[in-house]
C-alpha cells in the first residue's frame, strides 16, 4: 500500500517539478544563467560563511540518497534513469536559485536562532495554516524519515560486513551522534566542515580508480545510458519518473532545505549564495551521482538476487568488486561518513522547525527523538523505510514548489 501511494504521489511531483521549473525560468527570465557572471569567487574572506553553508547543505544531501538511491533507481528503472538524474539537475537549478534567494529574502529570529526559508515565506505570502503543515511534515521527513534511513543504512552495512549485532552497534553510534549535536549549529557546522571536504575527496579517488580501471567499458555505458533514457518506454514510464525521485532525494532540490540553511548566511548577497549553492547541487548530481552509477554498471550487479532492497548492499557488492578484500572497509568508511553527516544535519533542520512551532520556548525534546528513531531504524524493514521517505520527500516538495509558484512575483529581479 505504501509503495503504491509513493508512485501515484511521485507521478504527480514529477510532472509539477518539471512544468514549474520551465515555467518559472521562462516567467524570470532564466536568472540562474546569469550567475557566473555577476559572482566573484576568489574572495576568500567574504566566502568564508558561505563555504560553511555549502558544507551544511552538502553534509543533508550526500547521504546514502547519493549511492544507495543511485542503485535502487538502476535496479527499478534501469540504466536510463542516470541521464534523468542527470538532465534534472539543469532543469531544476531554477528552483536551487528561488530557494537560496528566499533563503535571504525571507527569514526572522526568534530567540538566538535565525529561522527562514518555505516555513517563512509560505506564512508571511500565503497562510499560516499551510506553513504549520510544512513544517509538521520537514520535523517527519528530517526527524524521522530521513534519520531512519541513513541510521538503517550504518547499521545494515556494520552488521552484514562485520557481523556485529543491533545492540552493539547502537551502543557505539548513539553516544557519537548525541556528542555531535550537543550544542547546535555550532557544533554541527564545525563537524561537517571536517567531514564534507573528506568524504567528498576519497569518493572521488574511488571513482577515478574505477573508471581508470574499467575505461574501455565507459563508452559503451554512457552509450547504454543514453539509449534506455531516450526510449518511448523512458520518457514515458518508470526511468524518467525514478530519475527524478531520485535526483530529488539526493541533492533535495525543491525540498526547502536549502532555503533554511541559507537563511543564516551573514550576507545579504543572495546571488553569491545561489552560485555556490548551485555548484554543490551540481557537484552531488553529476560527480557523487555519476560515480555511484558507474561504480555499480561496472560490476556484474544482475546477477544479485536481493529481495529486501535498501540499495546500500549493491553498493557493498561494487567496492569490494573493485577493490576485493579491502573493499568492504573502505565501504564501510563511506557510507559511516555519508550517513553520519547527514544524521547530524538533518537534526538542525528538525530541531530548528520545533523551535519556530514552539516560538523558542525552552525544548528538550530534539534529541531524544533522534535517539529513538535511530534505535527504531535497526528493528523496521528496509523496504517501508524506502516507501515512508519518497511519501514525505513528495508532500514536503509539492507544498514548497506551490508556494515558490504562488509568490514568483516577488521573487523578478
């Protein structure tokens, strides 16, 4: 039943993301185009909080989205779903560039927090009413959902390499997340700012490796990607509604996310953040994505029989594939990191739409919600989890690009 209300819901969000998305670049005149050219990014000093944002939205979004999503969209949808994920990136920047320019444009502080983004501007432009419903549904997607799946993800892939069981796991995993969001934003930048340029590094030497390694077998890949993308079968049906899903969930372009975190940048230059906010998006859609993708249709993943699919475990397959033994370490070190960093910031995003539900008044509940979801996620199947983030990933975008739409007047230049 969840499976099924996911695809009816992902049908409808596709066919909404892609007609808004021309839509609004049309109506605006395409201004994510024109950035690079009114953006200098060789100063250091001004950037600096900004790098820091980019590694908080980037820490959100590379997550087992990125590798595990990768490799359940190739298993349903097939190889053309790589072009899909690819092409929304380009078709979606628009929404990127509204996100961070509301990021700045609407935003308040309540207390010591600056709070901003669709909980924001959906309140002030549009109703009250459905900004509480967005953010009940961010505090589920973030908080629950999205926690779930990335703790899920640490523990399946300890358990099954290692053969440690729940409890030890989360004995280990629990005292690390607590230390890490202890104090906040502060602590949680500081982490991320660590750990995203080191993740991101050693990905990218494993898909150099692998590409080296396999380069005689790229062109025909990219070649069987563009085919199955291109087919009536893909334009149509699953791949290109997959890709889509799947594009979404790792880089959360339309989610509003981006648009929160934006909201604590000390400028008022939203151009410069739109930039840099685009090129992560970019980074994570076409490097992370692509070498996810490759890292798996490089190996001989058709003959897995998996039954209760997470993903997580294709990609355990691949690395090992390519680098034996050695592989399921150097797996684990990713995916520990991936998850991790995702973990810590999706509970700012939690815990700061509580805060702006409860106007600031002394909450405690954060982080004991975050504890009981990860212990929740070593007892729940894999395959509701799944079901449960593309329902709230789906209902939290629709509400967002309604509201993106409704005010795209006061969003002209």
């Amino acid at each position: 039943m969840l499976n099924l209300i996911s695809s009816i819901l992902w049908i409808v969000t596709t066919i909404v993301l892609i007609l808004s998305s021309i839509s609004l670049s049309i109506y605006l005149k395409f201004p994510q185009r024109k950035l690079s050219k009114k953006v200098k990014l060789f100063d250091r000093k001004r950037h600096t909080n900004s790098i820091k944002l980019l590694n908080l939205t980037l820490a959100a979004k590379i997550g087992v989205g990125s590798i595990s999503g990768i490799a359940i969209s190739i298993i349903i949808g097939g190889k053309g779903t790589i072009l899909w994920i690819w092409i929304s990136a380009i078709i979606l920047s628009i929404i990127t560039y509204l996100e961070t320019k509301t990021g700045i444009q609407y935003r308040e502080k309540i207390g010591k927090d600056v709070i901003g983004g669709p909980i924001v501007y959906i309140k002030k432009e549009i109703s009250n009413k459905l900004s509480l419903l967005y953010c009940f549904l961010i505090i589920f997607t973030y908080f629950f959902a999205f926690i779930l799946i990335q703790s899920n993800t640490i523990i399946v892939s300890l358990k099954e390499t290692f053969l440690i069981n729940e409890k030890t796991i989360l004995f280990i995993l629990i005292p690390i997340v607590y230390l890490s969001i202890s104090k906040g934003i502060n602590t949680i930048s500081k982490t991320v700012s660590l750990i995203v340029p080191v993740m991101g590094f050693i990905y990218i030497i494993i898909g150099s490796i692998v590409i080296y390694n396999n380069i005689n077998m790229i062109p025909t890949l990219l070649l069987d990607i563009l085919k199955e993308s291109i087919s009536l079968r893909s334009i149509s049906t699953i791949p290109l509604i997959v890709g889509f899903q799947r594009s979404i969930f790792s880089n959360e372009t339309g989610m509003g996310s981006t648009s929160m975190v934006v909201s604590l940048s000390s400028s008022n230059d939203y151009k410069l953040e739109a930039y840099i906010q685009l090129i992560g998006m970019y980074f994570i859609t076409l490097v992370i994505t692509t070498i996810s993708a490759l890292l798996i249709l490089t190996t001989n993943y058709e003959t897995l029989g998996i039954t209760n699919l997470n993903g997580i475990e294709i990609i355990n397959y691949a690395i090992t594939y390519h680098f034996g033994s050695s592989g399921s370490y150097l797996s684990i070190l990713i995916i520990t990191l991936f998850a991790y960093s995702t973990i810590i910031t999706c509970y700012y995003y939690g815990d700061i739409c509580l805060k702006y539900l409860f106007r600031n008044k002394k909450i405690n509940i954060s982080k004991i919600i975050v504890i009981i979801v990860i212990i929740l996620s070593a007892y729940i199947s894999t395959t509701n989890i799944w079901a449960i983030v593309d329902i709230a990933t789906s209902l939290s975008t629709l509400i967002n690009i309604y509201a993106l739409y409704k005010i795209k007047g006061k969003l002209k230049e």
